[in-house]
C-alpha cells in the first residue's frame, strides 16, 4: 500500500467536495474562501497525491483512504 499524504485539512476538504460533485464556485462559497484558493488547495493535493489530474487525486486520495466522498 502506498504511504499516506500529508494533506492539509483544507486540501482534504476541497478532494471531497470534488469527489461529491461540487464545482469550485460551490465549495468557496461554502468554505467561505475565493474561488482561487479552492483551486490552490486541489493543486497542492494534486501534486502531493502524484497525480497529473483533479480526478486522478480524487481517486488516489479514496483509495488511500484520505478521503471518503460519502460522508
């Protein structure tokens, strides 16, 4: 199994609410963080995560347990 990533709360936040179906919009609004910040936070999980795509760390992310989509 490969190691787990040391995402922030904020990055583990925004993986989520991608994985529920959420636009960025959607999540700064709920955040109450810009729209910018949202898409800094999924890139930086993204690269933590080693994966090229938002989905691609949505997936590496569920699968390492990081995340859970059905909260």
């Amino acid at each position: 199994m490969l190691d787990q990533p040391k995402l922030s709360a904020r990055e583990r936040q925004c993986l989520e609410e991608i994985a529920r179906g959420k636009r960025v919009q959607a999540i700064s609004e709920m955040l109450a963080i810009a729209p910018v910040t949202v898409e800094l936070h999924l890139k930086n999980a993204r690269i933590k995560l080693g994966a090229s795509t938002i989905p691609e760390a949505v997936a590496i992310a569920i699968q390492l347990r990081a995340i859970s989509p059905y909260k």
